[in-house]
C-alpha cells in the first residue's frame, strides 16, 4: 500500500493527525526533502526506510515503491503542503494503477492557507473578492496558453502564486498588463509560512519585484495579490442581524 500524505506548509503540528500516524506506521517513507520539513521523519520508526525525492526521478521512486510493496510494506509518498497542488502526483498514480498497487490520499493543509494565515488575511471578502486563483509563472516549464498570467491578471481576483518568486521582475510586469491591478493594488511575499523563519512582506504591485530583493527573498516563497490585503470590505451579510437564515429570522432596524 502506498499513502500519497500532505505534509502541511512547514510546521511539524500543521500536519494532520490521519498523516502523522501514517508515517509513524511506514516501512518506507519518500519525502519531498527540498520544501517538507524533516522534523517530521522523527515521526519514522527505527527501521524505516527514508529517501529524499528531490535527488531521484520519478523512474527512482516508482522502484522502490514496488520493492517495498513486494516486501508486503507500506510506504508513505510525503508531499509538501496539499498534493493536489504541484505535486506531480497524477503520473504516480497512473503507474501505480497499471502495476495494481493500491493506494490512497491524505490531504494537508496547502501553504497558500499557511501564508493567508501569516497575513492575517480573509482571500475571499463581501464586495472585494469571491474568487481566488492559484496559479504560476511560466518558467523552464509552460503553462497553458489561456493561463498566462497577464490573462489571468485582468480578472482582478485575489490571486496566490507559486513556484514564481525567482521571476518576480516577470511576475511584476505580468501582473500591471493585465490591467485591473495597478502599482497600487496590495501584495504580499510569505516566505516559508508556518516555519520558524517565515518571513512576511507587505508592498504593492508596484512595489512587488524591489521588496522582493530588498528582503532577500529567492525561493520558497508565495505571492500574493488583492485587495483583500486593504482595510476596505462590508460586513458578512450571514451575520448581519437583518439577515434571515434557515437558522434565525432577521430583525428589522
């Protein structure tokens, strides 16, 4: 048996409790070693098997997956944050699946909810924003067509992207030609959310690409964009005592 688990954005007791006891049951555990915190492999028994995916491809880690299922193990597959996002694990599924490897999925909680926490911050506002997208920068590796980020930009949403920090000066540029934001629109960088060393930045669109390196920001970081970051929103109409629910009738002022 393979179990695909979340390890959270960083700190040890983010992960869930269905994860945690996970790993402390595995003969084997394939951990994501440059973004999941290795505090977490103390969870490991003693005679665990432990091996850090970002030094094999994913041929290497198909391997022993198999070799431990043969051995009748089970092996924990321990992705940073959620592994529904950027975590290349549809194609370990699909392997696993020809190979009649049983499997399952444990969620964790996702570092864009760990750097909306370090803000402070509520992405979805009445009357500023309903809408989040999670997106990235093309790199060395595209996005699609219809997901350039400028395209993406000109909804004016609130927006949270990953994987970009190294191409802030792209990133900036992308995000004025969208045209709904404007250098005066908040941002943010969280720099390791949930981790003794995050960090927080605040700035603005404009001011996005030179916080960035004034901090001395240049990996494992997230961006965010809108203006949820502002002072500026209305009330919840759920808790507005005029509001009537299936729960309460609302009062009349």
């Amino acid at each position: 048996m393979v179990h695909f688990v979340g390890a959270g954005p960083g700190a040890p007791d983010l992960i869930t409790r269905r994860g945690a006891a996970l790993l402390q049951e595995a003969d084997c555990i394939i951990y994501a070693g440059s973004l999941v915190n290795p505090a977490l492999l103390g969870l490991a028994k003693p005679e665990c098997a432990v091996y850090n995916s970002a030094e094999m491809t994913l041929e290497q880690v198909l391997d022993v997956m198999r070799r431990v299922e043969a051995a009748g193990g089970t092996t924990v597959r321990l992705h940073t944050g959620d592994p529904c996002l950027y975590g290349a694990i549809r194609e370990q599924m699909d392997a696993l699946d020809a190979d009649g490897i049983p499997y399952d999925d444990t969620p964790g909680v996702s570092s864009f909810c760990g750097a909306a926490a370090a803000l402070n911050a509520e992405y979805t506002l009445p009357t500023i924003s309903q809408t989040v997208i999670i997106t990235r920068m093309e790199g060395r590796t595209p996005v699609p067509e219809k997901e350039q980020l400028a395209s993406l930009a000109a909804h004016g949403a609130t927006m949270v992207i990953f994987l970009s920090i190294g191409l802030i000066d792209k990133v900036q540029q992308a995000l004025l030609a969208g045209g709904a934001y404007t250098p005066a629109t908040p941002a943010a960088v969280v720099y390791k959310a949930s981790w003794p060393e995050q960090k927080v930045v605040r700035c603005t669109v404009g001011t996005l690409a030179g916080s960035t390196r004034a901090n001395g920001i240049t990996k494992t970081a997230l961006i965010v964009v809108g203006d949820f970051l502002g002072t500026r929103y209305e009330r919840s109409k759920l808790y507005d005592p005029t509001f009537t629910t299936e729960f309460r009738k609302g009062a009349d002022q």
